[in-house]
C-alpha cells in the first residue's frame, strides 16, 4: 500500500520524458486508421520496456503484453491514439504542425499516461498475471474498438476485464468520476430521403411537393421524445440537416434530412427507430410522396458493468483519497467506441478530471500535463490492485 501512496512520486522521474514525448504526439496528430507515425512510437516504447508487442489489429492498432508471476489472470488497458479534423488555435510551441488537424480530444494524454503506467510495470512488476496494453486506433470515426475486436483482440489476448478512461475538462486534476451502468449513449445517425415529383413552383397542383412532406416531418418528428417516450426516458432526436431545392421558382424532386439519434437503453433505441421509420413513411404518404429511412447504427451504449466499476472506483480512492473521487450521477449524450470492448468484456469507463481547459472538440483545447502523473499512477495501481501479487 506505501508504494501505491508514494507511486505519483515514482512517476516524477519519468514525467519530464513523459510530457515531452506528449508534446511529440500532440505536434505530430494523426487522424483514425492512418495513426502511423504514433503506432511506432508506441511501440517502440513498449518493446523497449520489454513488453511483447502486437501490431496491425485494427490496422493501426497495437496491443503491448507483459507478464509477471505464475497467475493465468489477465487485464487489458486500452487509450485511444487518434486526432481529430480541427485546425488547433492554442498557439503552443508544440501545436499541430499538420494543418486541419489535432488533438483536440486528448488521445496525445491517453496514450501518455497508458505509456507512463507501461514504464512503472515494467520496472517494478509488482504484479502476477498478464496485462495487455491496447492502444486503440480510430475512436473519433471509425470504431477502431470494433475494427480491433474483429481482427480478434480479446481471442488473441484474452482479457478477464477491460478498463478505460477520458479526461473531463472542468473536473480538476486528479479526481476521477465513476458510473455504475450506462455512462454514454448509443449513436444513429440517420438519413431520410423524401421522393416527391418536382416540376414549375407556380404550379404546385402539378407537382408533390418534397419539401412540405419534409417541414411535416421535422415536426412530426418531435413528438417521438415528446410523445412516444416516457417522461422518464433519455432521448435525443435532432434534425441536423435539411436540404432540398435551389430556386424560389422550381419544386424539387427530392428532400433529405440527416438526423443524430441518441439514447441509453438499446430496446428503447429500437423502439425510436421504429417510431422514426413510421413517422417517415406515413407523413410522405400522406402528401402522396414516398420515404427511405437510411438507419446508420452508430456506437452502442457504454454500459460500465457494476462490479468492475466498484473495484476501480476502490482503486481511486486508495490512490487519490475519497475526497478526489465522485459519482457522475447522470450520463453523458456523448458516445464513446470503448462501448463495443464492454459489450465483449466486463470493465468500466472512468473520467478523469484535466482542469480548466477548454471543451473537447474545440480548437483551443489541451491535455493538461498534469494529468499525466495520476493517470499513469491510477493505471499502474489498478494492475497491482486487480492481478495481485500473493
Ligand atoms: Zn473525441
Ligand atoms: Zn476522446
């Protein structure tokens, strides 16, 4: 236990080296499935440590596996290592020098700090079992979570849980937030096209007109949270885009609206899908005109198994002190790919606070440094804690 009150100390030697090789990462983004330039150094890091490494699950992705003792018990860690395609305003002196991306979500600090825990295991291997590092490619767009799974992840390195994390802006340094259950949402994007007849705008009666059927159905729309749910239920339905038409004079043949649907049960997902296609359907008929519903499942709900996220709750508050650790009592509408790891594994998601930075997805957001310490402590303790040595 002394050693785990004293481990953010230990990690004080390598934090210099740490946050430079943030400030690397940060410098040099790379957008999801083409992180190849940070897929090397990860793993040359993590050889280098003498961890085994595995490349290319995922395309991009890279799991690093260390083992200590005789137990056959094992635990994965996963950061994600993607940027984003925003232009970075911070003004740094290690900004992006790729324009039209960055880290603006803080994959640069996830990957440190699961390096920095990679270095503190590998010197002191206070641990029995077997952990495997995952550096997860794509969680911004492509669900490299899924791509990894697929590709075999948890057949080759078998994990008897999965924990992950992501850094909260307004949440001071060093205290972390647990949820027992749903944490973020699942995703649909969903794209409705209104087949309608155009023709001349000063003769309508010639004409089904799209873009009625398609202002009806926006507002129609509304009523499947309003109406359809329960008052107690979570939902989004928001019509994003609505496009249709190019002249005041000419009725278009076509309308499409492009919506983002959200929620936190998957029978109540299904349910809305349901209600959103009927909704479609019937309100082009209604004005003679015909719908497709084009459903693109997004990311499921991130659903935090309820044991998992007790032991690494525990595990903050004897790292941190009861004082810097909180329950988030509500979800958030976000959503997150780590989703598809715990529909595979038990585990649990966890924030971890990164100051008063600017939000994530803002041009003018950083990883706060400071982070990086109790991040990598909190991750090397949790291996200590979760494949203890007798
Ligand atoms: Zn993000
Ligand atoms: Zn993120």
């Amino acid at each position: 236990m002394l050693r785990n009150e004293s481990l953010i100390d230990d990690i004080g030697q390598d934090l210099e080296s740490l946050v430079a090789l943030r400030h690397d990462l940060h410098t040099h983004p790379e957008l999801g499935l083409s992180e190849v330039r940070t897929s090397d150094i990860v793993a040359r890091e993590l050889a280098a440590l003498g961890f085994q490494v595995h490349r290319g699950l995922g395309k991009t992705g890279i799991v690093g596996t260390l083992k200590a003792g005789t137990s056959g018990r094992t635990l994965g860690l996963r950061a994600d290592i993607d940027a984003l395609p925003i232009h970075e305003t911070t003004g740094l002196a290690y900004a992006s020098k790729t324009p039209g991306i960055m880290h603006a979500c803080g994959h640069d600090g996830h990957t440190t700090m699961l390096l920095g825990a990679a270095r503190q295991l590998a010197r002191h291997k206070n641990f029995d079992g077997t952990v495997h590092l995952i550096f997860q490619p794509a969680e911004e767009n492509f669900g490299g979570a899924d791509l990894m799974i697929k590709d075999g992840l948890f057949k080759l390195f078998p994990c008897d849980a999965v924990f992950g994390a992501h850094n909260e802006p307004g949440i001071p340094v060093g205290n972390f937030g647990f949820r027992e259950g749903p944490l973020m949402a699942a995703v649909a994007t969903v794209i409705i096209t209104i087949t309608g007849r155009g023709g001349h705008g000063a003769q309508p009666e010639t004409t089904v007109d799209p873009i009625v059927a398609g202002a009806s159905l926006v507002m129609a729309l509304q009523t499947v949270v309003s109406r359809n749910l329960s008052p107690h239920a979570t939902g989004v339905v928001t019509v994003g885009s609505l496009k249709a038409g190019e002249a005041s004079n000419v009725i278009p043949d076509f309308a499409t609206l492009v919506l983002t649907v959200r929620y936190f049960d998957p029978a109540q997902g299904k349910f809305m899908r349901e209600r959103i296609e009927a909704l479609a359907g019937g309100q082009a008929a209604s004005f003679g005109a015909t719908a497709h519903v084009d459903w693109q499942e997004g990311y499921p709900v991130t659903i935090n198994e309820v044991a998992s996220t007790r032991f690494a709750r525990e595990a903050a508050v004897a790292l941190l002190g009861a004082e810097n650790v909180h329950d988030i009592e509500k979800p958030y509408l976000g959503s997150e790919d780590f989703s598809y790891m715990l529909e595979q594994r038990p585990g649990s998601y966890l924030m971890m606070g990164n100051g008063d930075s600017a939000g994530l997805h803002n041009a003018g957001y950083n990883f706060n440094d400071a982070a990086i310490a109790p991040g990598a402590a909190y991750w090397t303790s949790l291996v200590e804690r979760y494949l203890r040595a007798a």
